[in-house]
C-alpha cells in the first residue's frame, strides 16, 4: 500500500497549480459558490465501437445541459462535439454478438445497428419514445430491445421489425365465459350452437394463419383485469418473456404533502410526495411465464421458495401482540398475524432483477422478502414452468439494499452473484444446482463485477488494501488469484474496453472530481485523458485529510476516520473541534476519492483556517466495512453510531489536545439525526450542535429505508421509540440549530417542525430552526448554501471559542 502522502503528492502532481506558494484565503462566499468555480466531474464515459475513442459528458459551466466529448483512448486533446458530430456519434449501451459481428446501441433514444465488417451503420429505430436495454442474440441473428415494458425484435439480415409480444392487464375478450343461463340457451337451440361453432371455427382458423404468417402481428397475451404490469424482460432468442405483476388495486396509503411558499404563481402549491413507513408496505409481486411460440401463460409460484413459510419476526411479534391484546387492543393484534406465505418482489431497484443466459436458454430472478430477511437467486424451469432456488441469503437483521449483482458466465450454465453471506460481499459462482465457489474472500468489499468478452475474466472494485482504498482487479472466472489492475486509491467507476484489452476508468483524490484514464487490463501506466480542475481552485492549499484509527471502546475495532487540523501538529492542541457527521447511514465517506461532500471539506479547511480541528467519521452503519458493521444498528439506530462519535471526541482529546468543553458536532440527513442524537440522548458531550434536514421520527421516513432497519413501526413500536430523537427532546440543555429546505420530499420538513414544536411545549431555550423556501433535500442554489453554513458557521464561533 502506498502511504497517504504518496497518494496526495501524485494529485498534486497531475494539479501543479494546487502548490501554489501564496494561496488566497478561503472565505464563505468562495467555497459556498456555484461549484462551477471548481471544475466538472467528468461524466458518463462509455467506448466507442471500434474502441479507439472514449466518449463522455460534462456539465456546461453556467447551465444544466451536458456536452459530449470525445478522446481518442491512448491520449490526446479531447474534442467537444457540435450537434452535428453528437448525431453521428456512437452511442451507448454497446453490446455485441459472440461473434463480434455485430454491434448494437443506442443513440438519443434510438437503436442503432452496425455491421462490424463493412461498417454500415441501420438506424433500426426512429420513435418519440425512448429505446433502452438493446441485445443481441448470441449467434447475432437477432436485436431485441425494449420501450417502456413492450419489446420488439429486429432480424439483422434485413426486414422490419416487430413487436415480440403484446401484453396487456386485461381479460382475454374472447375467452368462452358461459353462464347457467349461456349454457341453458345452447343446450335449447340448435342455431345458436351453429353460430357458437361457427365462430370457434373463424377463430381457430384466423389463430392458424396467424401462427403460420411470421409477418402477422403476434397474438395479445392478456394477463388479467387484477393486476397492473411492474416489469418484462425478454430473452436473447426471442422465446420467452417474464412479466412481474402486482396487485391493481392494492391500498397505496396516505400520501404526505409538502408546500411551496414561492411559485411562479404567486400562490402557495401543494406537492403531494410518499407515505410513512408502515402505512403502505410495499406491494406483493408474481411473476409470469409467456412462452412466446406456444402462446401460453405460466404461474411461477414462489410459494416453493425455501424458507419463504418461515417467520423470522416471531419473537418480536408475539411480544408486540400480547401487549395489545393485554391493553384491549384486539383487532390491531390480529392484524399483525405472520402471513402464512412470505410476501416478495422482484429486487431490481440497485441491480437487474432478471438476467438471462447470452443463448436465452436460461433466466435467473432476484427475489427479496418484503420484510427484508431474505433474498433468493432462483432460475426457471421452461418444462415445468416453476422456479428452481440457485442460493438463498438470509439475515437476521435486514438483506443489503447494493451488492446483489448475478448473471451468468458465458456457458450460459453458470451463475454468478455477490453475496454477504461471510460477513463482507464477495464473488461466487455455481452451476445450476450445483455448489458454490468463492471467487473472492477475506475482510474486504468486492463490487461490480464485470465479466470479460471471452467469460475468463471478472474484473471487479475491491478495497482489499485498505478499507478507505479502492482499485480494480481481476480474477479468473474458473478461479485462481486476485490481481491488481490500477493503484489510483481512488477508484470511482470502470468500464471494459470492447475488445477487453483496455478499461476507461474515472478515478478521483480528495481535491481533484472524477477524471477520466485508459489503462491495460494487465495494468501499467495508464494514459490520462482529462483534466478538468480550474486554476482558481488548484491554488488554494487544501489540506489533505489525514486518515485516522480511532479505537472503539465498545469493541467494535476501529473506527476510521478522516482528520483535518493544521500543518504543524502542535498548534491542533488546545483547539476548538468540530465532529462532522456523514448522511445516509450507509455511506462511507473515509476514503481516498473526491467526497460528494466537497463543500463541506471545503468548509472543514475553512473551519482550520479559524482555529478548529475537525474529525469525519464513518461510524457504523457505514458502507465499506462489511455485514456486521452495516447492521450493527438494527432496532437500535443511533446508539452504537453515538458511542462511536463519542469515541471521535475522546480520541480529539487524547491525541489532539482538544478541550473537551469545546466540541461541536454537525451533520445533514442521517448526519442530522445523529446530531440530535448526540445532543438528546449525550447532553452536556457537545457545546453545540447543527441539525440540517434531520430525520427527527423515524415513523414518517419512507418505508423502504426504515422498515429494513427497525421493521414495521406497528410491529416493532419499540424500536422505533428506542430511534427516534423527538423521543428524547426533553433532554436538550445544549446549543441547537436546526436547518431544513422546505420543500424537500425526501426528509419532509415537518418531522423539523414537529420536533421544534415539541421543544417549545417542553420551554426548551437556545433551539433555533432555518427553512429554505426553494430547497430539497440536496441543497441546490449557491444563497441558500451560503446562509446555511454562515449559520453554522456563527453557531460554532459563539459557542466553541473561548
């Protein structure tokens, strides 16, 4: 591993002007402009066919709008492309053939085709509709792409193309649906049986002709009036298609509103936004088999899935349910019954949920309990059209939402998939019903994996050096060793080149936004493509975060940690301090890339600049350190997350000589609420405290992030009051600001406001709160993020300095 000081010399290096000998002064109204100031993050980069350029997208100074450039891929001056060269522009989404014969994408919502040997180019697409998902087949007879959840087809020796199923939420029209009466009628009339025999006869042959004419429209597949169509997916060859179906008319829930004060209208607007965890769980999902060339519907049912009869919230659920029918509250108990068959869906929100073999002779399915327990990898049996479970995950606190990549190898008879199931995510594969092999192991990450053109080769992101230091590495698919391919410390995203020789990467260090470099496979000097930071922001003499292990006195281990203090450690002593708390819980932002907290780094060198030291802790709950530090908050949020700042503080006091009387803490979103928490449930540890969008009441969060850490809040009420801050509210003596942007649909800005309410009942003092009229949750405009750390900014001077 290279020490940190090598890894910041080599940014400086690719960033000469961040030495400056005379930097300017940092000050509010810099560090809290339009980003823009600092230089693009470069964007989106994706190969051209040939695999001679790399193409990828930058914000326009001064606008929304991304440009497309394009650089050749051993090194040169990148170009941005007019809107004449962006239309004859390769696209993306590029797949090929087995064969490389053929290769297909997309371009502006278009398919395109390219015959890879005389270099003919078919747009085989022009519709005011988006194109996405296109494949070719393996033996490159046949492009199948979607739009919206139809699919069509397109033969690449020529002709038009057509849909490969017509699927609608209906009831078949012409199915017989006799009555008592229908069959009494019949049973009278001769003619009317012949005019009921007549038209079976019409339809029969209409359907033959139909079947033997490959330019008919295919047959509509009604799939029922009852349900509503979530997702298809189409094989590669074109002969089955699985369609995932919910319930039509199952109860949404409450929807919460927000308001907007200021509109062009003038007059204040009603946005409707989500429903609270436990009002609405989500939808049950089924899935269905179409055989395209029978025309036949199949039933997967996954009543079969192991485990799926269990219930692993028995315990919790027995006590919850005693206790209300102890208080008389009998029907609210017998509502909370297990169901006797687990409820799933399709996970496909972070990765596939359906992934089919390259021959289309096989499709696997991501199944994940709705209570979170339980995630299943399970493949189709096209002969007795059921499921067949290839690997089940279970957790006894909740399945990651990341980390569920699988597919298969180039066999088309071998799965792999990511899986926790050591305690860290790693690489296996099976053959269908066979056992495991672990491609990866030991007590590091692995993720996205990306299978090689030839299926020898996985190429994956791991942070086996370190947990803050992320690179790619390869390892056989067959098994063998993990190789390192890149040292950048800081890799952001990868992608493989199209003859697999070569990976256009975006990698990053703490002052420098993603950047764009080619490398070989093998590794090597990489050629670096952009460059992209501006002078005005590389002359400033930012400090390099210095990474820390601070040990946990609740035998946790350590806790890592970026530290920023001055250059001669000697003046941190007696300095005021400032904890900083990282959002979204499962985050990690200790790590070697450009932070998507940047403004608030900016803000940590502003805060040295003034007399602080500041700590940036990935407290657990933090991704990148395995199962057990991710769940260690399970019914429990905040409190083992707090005894890890407080031992952020202890370490400032015992190796910094920070006085411990004057620490503050602040964060946003998940930061918030560990904010309140430290303030709440740790009274007196801080001097001061800033809350920006907080979670005060878990109750109101959005289902899917909080029912998996503190279940449903009917079934689990104990866990919870046990996370809540406003549970705590009368415990506040410290200084607090709270900060929330008023139309923000992900932490609404009622859970602030019925938290400041609760403190104004309880006649608390030196509470204060901030709204922001035009702001979400991520903050937008450059007035907004000004006022809002000015604030802060003031709260710590008032309070932390002597």
């Amino acid at each position: 591993m290279r020490p940190l000081a090598t890894v910041l010399l080599t940014a400086l290096a690719a960033a000469p002007a961040l030495a400056s000998a005379a930097p300017p002064p940092l000050d509010m109204e810099t560090i809290m402009a339009d980003p823009d100031w600092i230089g693009q993050a470069v964007e989106e980069p994706y190969w051209s066919v040939d695999g001679s350029q790399v193409y990828y997208s930058l914000k326009r100074d001064g606008s929304p709008v991304r440009d497309l450039y394009r650089v050749p891929a051993a090194g040169g001056a990148p170009v941005k492309l007019d809107p004449a060269a962006v239309a004859n522009a390769d696209g993306t989404k590029l797949v090929f053939d087995h064969a490389h014969r053929h290769a297909a994408f997309v371009r502006h919502g278009d398919i395109f085709l390219r015959d890879l040997g005389t270099g003919s180019t078919v747009q085989v697409t022009r519709s005011a509709k988006a194109e996405t998902s296109p494949h070719l087949s393996a033996d490159g007879r046949l492009l199948t792409w979607r739009s919206g959840d139809d699919w069509f087809a397109y033969s690449t020796a020529g002709g038009p193309a057509w849909q490969a199923a017509v699927v609608e939420a209906k009831d078949d029209p012409k199915k017989d649906k006799s009555s008592e009466l229908q069959d009494q009628q019949q049973a009278l009339f001769s003619t009317l049986r012949g005019l009921k025999a007549d038209e079976k006869a019409m339809k029969a042959d209409a359907d033959a002709l139909a079947a033997a004419d490959p330019a008919h429209a295919p047959a509509t597949f009604y799939v029922g009036k009852d349900v509503s169509i979530v997702d298809t997916s189409l094989s590669p060859d074109g002969r089955y298609m699985l369609v995932v179906t919910k319930a039509k008319d199952a109860d949404a829930g409450k929807i919460a509103d927000l308001t907007h004060y200021v509109t062009d209208s003038g007059y204040a607007e009603a946005e409707a936004t989500r429903t609270y965890v436990g009002r609405s769980d989500p939808t049950p999902q089924a899935l269905k088999l179409l055989d395209l060339r029978a025309h036949a519907v199949y039933d997967l049912d996954t009543a079969t899935l192991p485990g799926i009869h269990d219930d692993p919230l028995a315990e919790i659920r027995a006590k919850t349910v005693a206790a209300l029918r102890k208080d008389g509250k009998t029907d609210r108990a017998d509502a909370l019954a297990a169901p006797k068959t687990r409820p799933v869906i399709v996970n496909s929100e972070y990765s596939p949920g359906i992934v089919w073999s390259d021959d289309g002779q096989n499709v696997a399915v991501q199944l994940t309990s709705v209570d979170s327990k339980d995630r299943w990898i399970a493949t189709v049996d096209f002969g007795r059209h059921a499921l067949s479970t290839q690997h089940r995950l279970s957790d006894k606190a909740w399945i990651n939402w990341d980390n569920n990549d699988f597919g298969f190898l180039r066999d088309g008879r071998t799965l792999w998939y990511l899986s926790e199931e050591t305690g860290y995510s790693h690489l296996y594969t099976r053959s269908l019903g066979g056992k495991p092999t672990a491609l990866t192991s030991g007590r590091f990450e692995v993720d996205h994996p990306v299978l090689s053109g030839d299926g020898k080769t996985f190429y994956v992101r791991t942070n086996q050096v370190a947990p803050y230091s992320y690179d790619i590495y390869k390892v056989p698919s067959a098994g063998g060793a993990l190789a390192r391919v890149t040292t950048y410390e800081g890799m952001d995203d990868f992608s493989l080149s199209p003859d697999g020789r070569q990976l256009a990467v975006l990698h990053s260090s703490p002052y420098v936004p993603s950047q764009l470099a080619t490398v070989s496979t093998d590794g090597g000097t990489p050629h670096e493509l952009t460059h992209t930071v501006k002078p005005g922001f590389a002359e400033h003499a930012w400090i390099a975060p210095k990474i820390v292990q601070v040990p946990s006195s609740h035998g946790a281990g350590t806790i890592w940690a970026k530290f920023y203090g001055p250059a001669d450690a000697a003046q941190a002593a007696s300095r005021p301090a400032v904890i900083f708390v990282h959002g979204a819980g499962y985050l990690q932002n200790v790590h070697l890339s450009y932070p998507s907290y940047f403004r608030e780094q900016m803000f940590h060198n502003l805060l040295v600049q003034r007399g602080y030291v500041v700590l940036d802790m990935d407290y657990r709950a933090s991704k990148g350190y395995g199962r057990d530090w991710r769940t260690a908050i399970y019914r429990n949020m905040g409190h083992p997350e707090l005894e890890d700042l407080l031992d952020g503080k202890a370490w400032l006091v015992k190796n910094q000589g920070v006085d411990p009387k004057r620490v503050g803490i602040y964060g946003g979103s998940y930061g918030g609420f560990m904010t309140l928490m430290a303030l709440l449930r740790a009274p007196g540890e801080f001097a001061a405290g800033a809350a920006l969008r907080p979670v005060t009441d878990w109750t109101s969060y959005n289902h899917e992030y909080t029912a998996a850490i503190l279940n449903d809040p009917q079934l689990d009420p104990e866990a919870y009051a046990t996370s809540s801050p406003i549970q705590y509210a009368d415990k506040l003596q410290d200084p607090l600001l709270i900060e929330h942007g008023l139309i923000d649909d992900n932490v609404l800005a009622s859970d602030s406001i019925r938290l400041y309410q609760r403190f104004i009942e309880l006649h608390k003092k030196n509470f204060w709160m901030s709204l922001y009229p035009m702001e979400r949750h991520g903050f937008v405009h450059p007035d907004s993020w000004h006022d809002e750390y000015r604030r802060i900014d003031e709260l710590f001077q008032q309070n932390l300095k002597q």
